[in-house]
C-alpha cells in the first residue's frame, strides 16, 4: 500500500493485509479471480534429486504464455470450462426424466484466460492501467436466486439419497449427480488420481516460495515496489490488498498494478519463480509418471465427451 496510507494506520487506524495463491481444479475450474492463481510454484533449499534451476533464468513478463510441466496433466481454463458445462448438460438431462427444472446455466464471469497469467500475480500492463488488480473493470455478475419454492423431490433425484423410485422413474445410483459423473468419464481409465497434478502444482508453487532464489528476487521486488512508494512483501500481498478488493479501481490502484509490473519486469521475478518451480515440476512428474499418464487420458476421455456434446 502507499507509504502515505501505512503512516495513517500508524497513528490509530487498524491494518489488515491478505495474500492468496492459485489454485486449479477440474470440475469446476476455479481460480480465484483476483490473484488466479488459480491455478502453485514450489522449491525447497536444494532437497535431494532435485535439478537446480538455470543461472540465468529466461525473462518472463507476460505469463499468459507460460507453459510449467505439469500443465500437461491439467485442464486450462477453457477446458475446465467446458467440462463443467458438459458436466451440468448430463445432469439437466437426467433431471428431465423425472420432470424437473434445475438452476439456469450460470452466466459467464470474468477470469484469467491461461492457466498461469496469474500465477505469480497481475502481468497484463493494459488491463493493470484500467483494472488494477482485477480481472475487470465489470462489477461482479450476480445470479438470481430463485423465486419459488424448491421441489421437494430435487434432492433425493439429485443425490439418490431417498426413494429408489420417483413418480415411476428409477433414481440412478448416486442420483442424477452420479449418472452425470459416469457419463462424463465414460472410457476413462477406472483407477484414477483425478486431482493428482492439481496438489503436485499447488505443493510446487508453496516450496517454490522457499526456495532461497525466489526469496531474494522478492526481498528485490519488494524494495523497487517501495523505491515506488508502495510497501508491500510479496505481488500476491498487493493484489490482495483489501483496499483494492471492492468499489470502484481507484487511481492508487493503478498505479500500484503499474508499479508492480514495473518491478517485475526489472527483477524478472516471474522468470527466476517459473525456472524454480518448472525444475520441481519436473521432478515430480518423475517420480509419478504413470499415475500421471493414467490422468491425462483420463482427461482426453473427459474431453471427448464433451466434444460429443457438441456444446455451443
């Protein structure tokens, strides 16, 4: 935040600050918009078996483009995206049977259009300069609540927690939440880790932080950001800025997303984080190749059923 602001709080007012890291999941894809991060970089201090990292790192300022090694085993966002659709167009399906409406589809919301251009916080210097922080300067959508009461056979048709019948129709094991979920991963290998890469990346992306070259090029960062007037100890700690999170992009959030690329850009913070973390990666995927190899065909079979959807 501007050293202006940390001297106010100083004198009475009460500081709050906030960091996040990204996370990314299958069905659904989540990413927390602000950071997305969704989306996870780790290293260690040297542990064994592990391969260090370049001396000179390639410079990275734009990470819409970066690819790490596990995203291979990972859906991106718009695959996620049509997954989850796919996913809830099974399950409209099977609650037809029984004749009932579910949810409309939720309206798109704004968020990272790559697995890893938030990764490491905000790259995108012309968004930066109208959206600071955020992934757009749109208010957040808002989705209706329902106005009429809920069906009361919803829930035992969707879980298949209840009667085994309903209104003539058989409940499928699961309910018609199970019966979408075979659906989606018909021809898909029966013994799979679906959510593998998703904790091998997040473990990477949390010991990366500790590795000793991420550490000084933030200790870097940090104090470009301060020569900036901004005090803040990491990219995710400015993005989450709680000052930052609601109301309308004011002209210090700006300037605080413009400092931070700047400093980015002079640290080449995201190209020394995404060599650390790549070589983790890399070792992970090592030690769990097959485990690995049984998810991506898993997705591939996931994908193709979607395809067959033919979603519009």
């Amino acid at each position: 935040m501007p050293l202006r602001m940390v001297r106010r709080m100083r004198r009475g007012a009460a500081h709050r600050g906030a960091a996040a890291a990204p996370s990314r999941a299958l069905i659904p894809w989540a990413l927390a918009a602000a950071l997305t991060v969704p989306a996870m970089v780790g290293a260690g201090c040297g542990g064994a078996g592990e391969k260090p990292a370049a001396d000179v790192p390639t410079v990275v300022t734009d990470a819409s483009r970066l690819r790490l090694p596990l995203d291979r085993y990972l859906l991106d966002p718009r695959d996620a995206d049509l997954a989850a659709r796919g996913y809830r167009v099974l399950l409209r399906r099977c609650e037809q049977r029984f004749g009932i409406t579910g949810p409309p589809e939720p309206p798109p919301a704004a968020g990272p259009r790559t697995a890893n251009e938030r990764r490491y916080g905000i790259t995108d210097r012309r968004l930066a300069t109208t959206a600071g922080f955020r992934v757009s300067t749109d208010p957040p959508v808002s989705v209706a609540k329902p106005t009429e009461a809920a069906d009361p056979r919803t829930s035992e048709v969707l879980t298949g927690e209840g009667r085994h019948v309903v209104d003539g129709q058989p409940v499928p094991p699961g309910g018609c939440s199970g019966e979408a979920s075979r659906g989606m991963r018909a021809g898909a290998p029966a013994a799979v880790d679906r959510f593998l890469a998703q904790r091998l990346s997040q473990d990477s992306y949390f010991r990366s932080q500790r590795d000793p070259r991420v550490q000084a090029v933030l200790r870097t960062w940090s104090d470009c950001m301060r020569g900036r007037g901004f005090s803040y100890p990491t990219p995710l700690a400015a993005a989450g800025d709680p000052h930052f999170r609601t109301g309308p992009v004011t002209p210090t959030e700006k300037a605080a997303a413009t400092a931070d690329l700047g400093c980015k850009a002079t640290t080449n913070l995201i190209g020394v984080w995404s060599s650390v973390e790549a070589d983790l990666q890399r070792s992970a995927i090592t030690s769990n190749r097959d485990a690995l190899d049984t998810l991506l065909r898993a997705n591939d079979a996931e994908l193709r059923v979607v395809h067959g959807l033919d979603l519009r």
